[in-house]
C-alpha cells in the first residue's frame, strides 16, 4: 500500500498501543507461588 492511501489530520489525537511481555518479577512469582503449592502437597515422611 502506499502511504498516501491513508489520511491522517495532525489535529486529530491517536492512540498508541503498547504490548509488554511478562517480566522476570511475574516469573518469580509464580515460581514462589508453585514452590509453595509443592510444600503443601508433599507426601509427608
């Protein structure tokens, strides 16, 4: 396509979307939270 296919009005706002991926904090996390999971369900000896 080229450019000139779309019209855009300098005037007019826009809206930028931003897609993060999942950090090492949410993985950290999750590894605590399924550490803890395993603890409570170990066969107790």
């Amino acid at each position: 396509m080229r450019d000139d296919d779309y019209e855009f009005d300098d005037d007019e706002p826009y809206v930028v979307i931003e897609r993060q991926s999942a950090g090492i904090g949410s993985f950290l996390v999750g590894a605590a939270i399924g550490a803890g999971l395993a603890l409570l369900f170990a066969p107790k000896s």
